[in-house]
C-alpha cells in the first residue's frame, strides 16, 4: 500500500482533491462508453481508488458520486449513439466485423428489458452495448433512466466497495498477515493465470482442431514424400485426429519455447536478470506464517507423493489388463525422470545462492509433477464428455504451479529452473501423447481411476508435507552473514553500522532496533524473567486462526512473529501493563521485545543479536479478532528492557541513522565480573 507510486498517487490527490474526482469520473464514464468500454480496466483502477478511500486519502461521498455519474453519463452517451444510428448501427465498424457484441446485448435486452439495464452494468461483456441496444430499439428515455441511475450508484458502490474495505482494515490486515498476504495474493494470481491460460488455449484449440486438420490433409496432400508418413497420424476417418493434430502443433511450439530457453541460459552463462529480480523479491516476502505453508506445498513434488500418485493407478491398469495404458505410464514416469536427471547433470548451470546441492536445472519436481498430472490427463481425457475434458488439464496446470511457486517462495531454483522443467514436462508428455493416442485402443471406465489417482495423491499428500515441511525448511534456513566483525570493533564503533530499523515498505512498521546482544540469549532470558518478562513462544497458523476466538480473553491472545530480511524472531518476551493512567476505556497493554539472528556475525563465532522494544496495545478490529499492535510510547518499553538488563556489561549511545537510543550488551559479562549462565 505505500509503495511508491502509492505515495505519489496519495501526493497529487491530496493536492488536487477536485481533480481527482474528476479522473474518478473519466474512468467510469469511459467504462460505460459502447466499444471504449471493452478496453478500460474499469474494476482494477476502481478497487485501488477504493483502497486509497479506505486509507482516508480521498472523500469516500464525494468519490461514490464521481463514479456513479461517470457511469451513467457514459450509459447516456452510448443510448444516444444507438437512438441516432438504430439499425444501421451494425454497418458500422468494429459491428460489422464483430456481429456479436451487439448480439450478445440484444439477447439479454429482448430476455430481460428493463431490467437488462441493471444486470448489464454487473456484467462485462456486455455492459458497454445495453444501453446501444436500448437506443437502437427506441425504448422511451425517461424509462431508460430510472434503471441506469440505480444501476449506476449501484455499480459505483459495488466497485469501490471491496478497495475501500481494504483500505479500511489494512492495518489490520498488515497485522495479522504482514507479508503473508503479499504471498497469498501472488499464489491465487499465478495459480489464477495458469488456470486462465489453460482453459482458454484448450477452448480455443477446440475451436480451430478441424481447421487445422483440413489445412494439414491439404499440406499432405501436396507433400506426398511426407504425407505418406503421417497419413497415419491425422487420418480423416478417425475420431482422434483432431486431438493428434492438437498435440503435434504443440509439440513443435512448446519445442521452439524449449530450446529458445535453453539457448538463452547458455548463452548468458548463468539466471537470467528476471531469475535474480524475482529472487531478490521471493526472499523479500520470507516470513515465518508462509514459510511452513510454503514448504508443504513444494512438498507435493517429492518422490513418496507423486510416487504413490503414480502407482496406484499403475496397479489399477494392469489388474485390468490394460498393457498399452500401463506401458506408456511407465515411459512416461520412467523416462521423463531419467531425462530430466541426465539434463541436469549435462546442463551446469549456477544454483540460488539459497539452494543446497541437488537444486539445479531444470527442476525435477516441476518437471515430474508437469509428468505424472499432465501425462494422466492425456490418458483420462479421452474418455471425458465435451467440455469435461479441459478439467484433467487444469488440475495438472494447478498442481504444477503450486510446486513450482513453493520452490521459487524458498529459493531452491531460478524461475529458468522452474520454466524450464515445466516445458521440459511438457514436451515430454506431448511425445508420449501422441504415440498413446495414435494408437487404436479400448475406451475404459475412467470414474475410478481418477478418484484413485487423486484420492491417493491428497492422502501421500496430506501424510507427507507435515512431515517433510521441517526437514525442507531447514534447508533454505535465512543466509548467513557476509559481513564479519571483530568483537572490539562491533563494540566500540561497528555496532553503528548494523540497521537502525526493520526494512519494511509500510514506514508504520520499520520498528526502531534499540537493542544489540553478543552472547547467548539463555542468560538474557533469565535475567528478564526475574523481573516479570515472560517467553512467548511463536505463533503458528492454530494461534493466529484462534484470533477469531471471542471466547478467548484478549491478554491470552499471542502478539504475531515479525520477520528481520527472511529470518523470525530467535525470542519473543512480553510482560502485562496496568491500565494506563488517563485511560478509561481499560485497552489492554502489554511490552514486548523481539530478538532477531543480526545480519552480521562477529568473527569469534559469538551469536549476534538485534531487537526492538515495543509497548502493545490490543485492537479489536471490526470487532472480528484480537490483535497485539504497536503504539508510542515515548521510550518507555526501551527504558524498562534496559533497566532489566542492566546486571549485563553494557554501553549505550545513539544510532547515527536513527538519532535514537541503542543498548548494546554482553550477555556471557555481568557488571560484577561474573559470567551469564
């Protein structure tokens, strides 16, 4: 929410507050324009407007009205241009050569009449052409504006709505998810492309595989050196051949993508600039709520998941006898994990400086995952009504991106590595398609090896990714750090060199680091303890659902890990506060210091340690959960740590990037000479 541009956007709104009514009213008239309404991303540029409503930077009133009469001056507009044209409208470019987009309108005018006026403004497609419709048929004006102008408050509303809830509760929602949410949003939207790309490229394939068919037999035929070979392959005859032809042309095309990659990465030697900016910015959103999910989820591509996937229903084939199924799911599993194994040891291309060894090009598991799912929705499609038959293939899209943004989420490949093995996959699966498919073969009752495939994979699923989640994050555990200091010198003047704050985007939440400890923490612990600190230990996806537990009292409510750079919090203490004098509204408040793993090590091998005080107060947002947030406090959570500590050797001065206050300690020294225990 405050990135750049957001902070731009904000600057010139909150100077031209007028203006930007006024380029609220440009979009949604432009919107509702016939034609010009196809192509303006009305709902996008709506939902931030909402978003920047939500963040008080713009009159929520005063807004909703701007969009409401943009919208319906625009539906004005284009009832005018279908009155003054009427028919002849359709003579007119673009109608000419898209009859359709007028059809389409004029179907659900003549169903709904009036009322279309309403369901139109809600439905995309056909929102722009409505209103031209009503014109072209001259329905009487006055009859047309009543439902334009409720269809437009109504729009403007529904379309604001979500962004300016957003806004509303962004606290909220940065507190509860912080960059959780970022990663969320990202899965849902790659995971909602791939699905996109999918479906649309198979319903347009559908659409043009008899076309395509026609112009090979045509190619064939006055080729006949060549047809003569693949005269098998696309035979007229055959109710196959249209699918065939499908899977050639993708073969040739995903074979191009192919090798244009991998000429590309041994080109240049090494990852790709993209490979190290989504990297950068994967390692950026690390934090300790999406890292066990993350880790679950490239689970799915490990061996004893996809492995069990895969035999059960090997099993199921040769019990019924189905040799030519069973012998191309062995190819394909087989064969496609001994390619890609040899692919990876020929190819010597440079890991994630966050990747183990065994991580390398391409990925194994996107390339298997792509394999198992997409070589059995070859081998079930077949046998699926219509439609139905894009549905395998979306599930493997789906599973496939999964895995292959869990893997990039923790650092173990490049997006080369991942799109690399994706395609690998799916050439792979492409030749086996088409030697499956160009083979004569029984039809087979699907319904069961489908529930046995996918049923078995969830169960190896479910079993295996609480198990394997630990073993994989520890793994791809935060870097270490790469900067190395004396002890003397992080003593007397490098600790200023350490960060003043926490690197965050939201500048609500760049917590000051007024706390540096060389040592181990169990004496520090200890020592807080003794004056009423006590230890939470970090909260898990069970706490922070339980956040929505009304039944539980605030003060048992955990206060939320934060992350420093990818890594959480090594300690989290809190000690309860009184009611606070002046207040009557009885908020509870507690203190809180977080300790993080510093970004820079000592060269002795003594840990290094930076924190923060806090003073937290509880908020009740939308009085839908309990949440722990920070509040000023003037330093008093600063002084009541270092009055806590002060048995420890310690020195204290200000931070020359901050101004403020840091402590720096000694754990393993007390004052007295003794050591820490």
């Amino acid at each position: 929410m405050d990135s750049a541009w957001i902070d731009s956007a904000t600057a010139w709104i909150a100077a031209h507050p007028v203006a930007a009514g006024a380029l609220i009213f440009l979009i949604a008239f432009c919107d509702a324009l016939v034609v010009l309404g196809i192509v303006v991303p009305a709902m996008p540029l709506l939902f931030a407007v909402g978003a920047l409503i939500g963040l008080g930077h713009i009159n929520g009133p005063y807004a909703l009205v701007a969009a409401a009469a943009g919208a319906l001056l625009g539906d004005a507009l284009s009832y005018w241009v279908g009155r003054l044209w009427g028919p002849q409208l359709r003579q007119r470019w673009p109608f000419s050569r898209y009859p359709q987009w007028l059809d389409r309108g004029e179907g659900m005018f003549r169903r709904h009449g009036a009322m279309s006026i309403v369901i139109a403004r809600f439905v995309g497609a056909v929102r722009p052409f409505v209103p031209a419709i009503a014109g072209m048929l001259h329905m009487p004006f006055p009859r047309y504006l009543l439902p334009s102008l409720v269809a437009s408050v109504a729009w403007a509303a529904a379309f604001l709505a979500p962004g300016w809830v957003l806004g509303a509760s962004y606290d909220a929602v940065a507190a509860v998810a912080d960059r959780l949410a970022l990663v969320l949003v990202a899965l849902l939207f790659v995971v909602g492309l791939v699905w996109a790309c999918v479906l649309y490229t198979w319903r347009w394939s559908a659409m043009h595989a008899d076309k395509w068919l026609a112009r090979a037999l045509d190619w064939f035929r006055r080729h006949p050196i060549l047809g003569r070979y693949a005269t098998a392959l696309v035979d007229p005859n055959r109710p196959e051949s249209p699918s065939l032809v499908i899977l050639a042309l993708c073969l040739l095309a995903i074979s191009w993508a192919w090798f244009s990659l991998l000429a590309g990465l041994l080109a240049s030697g090494g990852p790709l600039p993209l490979d190290q900016t989504l990297h950068t910015a994967m390692l950026n959103l690390r934090n300790p709520l999406a890292d066990r999910l993350m880790a679950g989820l490239a689970s799915l591509g490990d061996t004893p998941v996809l492995g069990t996937a895969a035999a059960v229903p090997l099993v199921y084939l040769a019990w019924r006898r189905r040799w030519m199924a069973a012998a191309h799911w062995i190819a394909a599993i087989v064969f496609g994990l001994v390619l890609t194994a040899l692919l990876e040891a020929a190819i010597d291309m440079p890991r994630p400086p966050t990747a183990p060894a065994g991580f390398g090009f391409p990925s194994v598991s996107v390339t298997m995952a792509t394999v198992v799912f997409g070589f059995f929705a070859v081998l079930i499609a077949r046998e699926l009504p219509g439609r139905k038959r894009v549905w395998p293939y979306l599930v493997a899209g789906v599973v496939t991106t999964v895995v292959g943004f869990a893997r990039l989420y923790l650092g173990a490949h490049w997006l080369s590595d991942v799109i690399g093995g994706t395609l690998f996959g799916i050439l792979w699966l492409l030749v086996l398609g088409l030697a499956y498919r160009s083979h004569q073969t029984r039809s087979f009752w699907m319904r069961p090896l489908a529930w046995m495939f996918y049923g078995s994979f969830i169960a190896a699923a479910l079993w295996h990714a609480p198990r394997a989640a630990d073993g994989l994050l520890a793994k791809f555990e935060g870097q270490a750090p790469t900067t190395i200091l004396a002890p003397d010198r992080w003593w007397n003047e490098d600790w200023a060199h350490l960060p003043a704050q926490r690197d965050e985007s939201d500048a609500r939440r760049r917590w000051s680091l007024d706390l540096q400890v060389a040592g181990p923490l169990a004496p520090l612990q200890a020592a807080m303890e003794a004056d009423g600190w006590r230890v939470q230990p970090q909260a898990d996806w069970i706490a922070t659902l339980g956040l929505l537990d009304d039944d539980t009292p605030g003060t048992d409510q955990p206060v939320l890990p934060a992350t420093l750079g990818t890594r959480a919090e090594a300690l989290l203490m809190v000690r309860e506060l009184p009611p606070m004098a002046g207040t009557a509204d009885g908020t509870p408040r507690r203190m809180a210091l977080r300790i993080w793993p510093a970004p820079t090590a000592l060269d002795d091998g003594t840990p290094l340690w930076v924190g923060a005080t806090q003073r937290l107060y509880l908020d009740r947002p939308f009085d839908a959960m309990a949440l722990w947030r920070p509040e000023p406090d003037a330093g008093a959570s600063y002084r009541a740590v270092r009055e806590a500590l002060s048995g420890f050797v310690h020195a204290e001065a200000a931070h020359p990037a901050s101004g403020l206050p840091v402590m720096r300690l000694r754990s393993d020294d007390r004052v007295d000479g003794s050591l820490g225990q």
